[in-house]
C-alpha cells in the first residue's frame, strides 16, 4: 500500500473515530498522518478542526482550518469549517460568502451562511436563508439546527418546534437537546432541569450543561429582579406623586406594600426554581441548591448580592421612613438608587463570568 493510500486508510479510521464521539483518540491519529501534499494537509486539517472543535478546543480548530486553506485556497471544507471556528464576525460572513460563490447548491453552506448573518445582527436576512435552506433540505439535521438557533435568538416560539422536530429524527443530538432545555430554563424549569440531567447522566463530560442548571437558578432571578425593577420605578414614582400633594406616610406606605410585594415575587421565582430543580435532581431544594451553588461559586456569589442590591434598598428605606425623616434628599433618594445601580452591575458582571465559562 502506498504512503497517500495508508494516509487515507488513516483518516478514514478518524473520521470514523470523530463519529463515535472519540474526537481525543481521533486528534492522537491524525497528528501521526504524514502530510505530504497538500490534499493531504488541507484534508488531515480538515479532520483536526472537526475533532477540535468537538472538544470545544475553537482555538485549536481555527489554527488547523487556517493551515488546510493555506494548503488549498479553493477547498471549500476548509473553508467551511474555518466559518464554524472564526472568531471575528465579519470574518465569517467574508467566509460563508465565499462559500456560496465555491459552491451555491450545496444547502449547508446557505445554512451557515445564516448563521453568520445571524452573528452580524442581520436577523431578517438570516431568517430567511435559514428558512429557505430547511425548505431544501427538511431532513438535514444541520440545517434544521441552524435554523432552530436563528428562530431562538429572535425568540420565536417555533424554535421549540424545529428543536422537537430534530430530537424526533436523531433522538441523541445534543445540539438540540440543549437548545430545547435551553428555551424552557425560564418557564418550566423543571423540564428544563430533567432535560439537562439526562444529558449529563449519557455524559458527564458536559461541563456547560451543569453551569446551565446553575444559571436556572441565578438566570432566573436576576430575571425576576429586572421585571422586579421596573414596577419598582412605577410604584415609587406613584408614591411621589402621593407624597408631593402632602400624604407623606401613605406615600411611604404604598412605596412599603410594593417593596414587600416585589421582593416575595423574586423570593417566590427563587423557591419555585430550586424546588424544581431539586425535583428533577431527586433531591431536597436545599441540596440541589448547595450542589449548584458549588458548580459555579464566583458568579453564585455575585449574583445573590446583586439581587439583595436591587430589591431590597427600597424596602429597607420604606421601613425606616416610617419611623423618621431622612437627613437629605442623598440619603432619602440617591444612596438607594445608587446601591440599586451597583446592584445591576454586579449582575452584568455575573452574566459575564457565566459566558466566559461556558465558551
């Protein structure tokens, strides 16, 4: 057997390798494949960035996708996958652009180049191709989460139903499997719960999956505290206006009811969740809270204090403006909003550590 047939032998076990999910053995065989044209370089490459990016490893994936097109300009699954790992989004918009000029009938490629729309705020225009690409191909797995992914990110309730529709053609795609648990962390969370427990019970490798049912939580209930926010604004401007016509203490009083309304909805979310949680865990709420707290500490901890900031300031002063006068409008008005703010902040902050994480 000559050496470019033994090379292809090889990368054919590979590719089959990749398939089982063995990306890491797969990546040990690849990297022993001597490259010796440059087919041989853009197609081990190739496979290198198929198996890197199935471990996560982007950076990885987008240096071997870089070499394979290197190697052969006009191959076209070079240039596919380095659209796939490319950081920069207008740079995969350049890519899948490209792909479509190398290759127009092929629909993974319009099904991409959705995506890459998507990355670029083109939401209309990524709709539609995406649609476009499922109505070509209703049976492509790919396509059809591609499309999910565009319909989610618009937040279209029919992104459920193209999700549903994947899981009904290919039961193990996980892709789906976490998008669907996904859309469902915030209003059945207990669903949500089971569906990503029974990914991490086939793989227990899913690092983000155990940060999602973290973020069930502590998502939720800084989701809580923004809706909390808003009618807090409303209902204190109410009570100002009952206090400028004289009223102070049933301005104080209104300002005292609507805190203590607000701040039992978000401890009522926070209890709903862990409960759910901790249902679908097969454990009490409390220790379904202690095992997610320790997935993710940091932003746990940022996250609890942001809610304490943005929901109890404006209790805390009702309940002391009731028993006395603030010594200044900064101690009656601004310390509150100010403690508000930082409140929001640190939750931003907390929502960028998750993000970090789960890349």
């Amino acid at each position: 057997m000559s050496g470019e047939s033994s090379a292809h032998e090889q990368i054919k076990r590979a590719q089959a390798l990749i398939d089982l999910g063995r990306q890491e053995q797969a990546v040990e065989l690849l990297v022993t494949i001597p490259q010796t044209t440059p087919l041989l370089v853009a197609t081990v490459n190739c496979f290198l960035a198929y198996a890197f990016a199935g471990l996560g490893k982007k950076d990885e994936a987008y240096a071997c996708a870089r070499r394979a097109l290197e190697a052969e300009p006009n191959n076209d699954t070079a240039l596919f996958w380095l659209a796939i790992v490319e950081p920069d989004d207008a740079a995969a918009l350049q890519h899948t652009s490209r792909l479509i000029e190398l290759d127009p009938d092929w629909v993974p490629y319009q099904s991409l180049h959705a995506i890459s729309l998507l990355r670029n705020g083109r939401k209309e225009e990524a709709e539609a191709v995406a649609r476009e690409a499922a109505r070509q191909a209703p049976e492509d797995v790919y396509v059809l989460g591609n499309l999910g992914d565009v319909l989610q990110d618009k937040r279209s309730p029919e992104a459920e139903q193209v999700y549903a529709r994947i899981l009904e053609m290919e039961p193990d795609d996980l892709h789906a499997r976490k998008a669907l648990a996904r859309i469902k962390q915030k209003d059945e969370a207990d669903e949500s719960a089971r569906l990503y427990t029974d990914i991490l019970a086939t793989d227990p490798d899913q690092g983000d999956v155990a940060l999602q049912l973290n973020w069930m939580v502590f998502g939720n209930m800084l989701s809580a505290c923004a809706y909390v926010s808003t009618r807090y604004a409303i209902a204190w401007l109410l009570a100002g206006l009952v206090y400028a016509v004289g009223l102070r203490t049933v301005a104080v009083v209104i300002g005292l009811l609507a805190s203590l309304i607000f701040v039992s909805r978000v401890a009522r979310s926070f209890r709903s969740d862990t409960a759910k949680l901790g249902k679908a865990l097969g454990m009490s709420p409390r220790a379904a809270f202690i095992r997610i707290y320790g997935k993710l500490p940091i932003s746990s901890i940022m996250a609890t204090l942001a809610t304490i900031m943005m929901t109890l300031p404006p209790l805390i002063w009702a309940v002391l403006a009731l028993v006395g006068r603030a010594s200044s409008w900064w101690a009656a008005v601004g310390l509150p909003i100010l403690i508000m703010a930082c409140g929001w902040g640190l939750a931003h902050a907390a929502v960028r550590v998750v993000r970090t994480y789960q890349r």
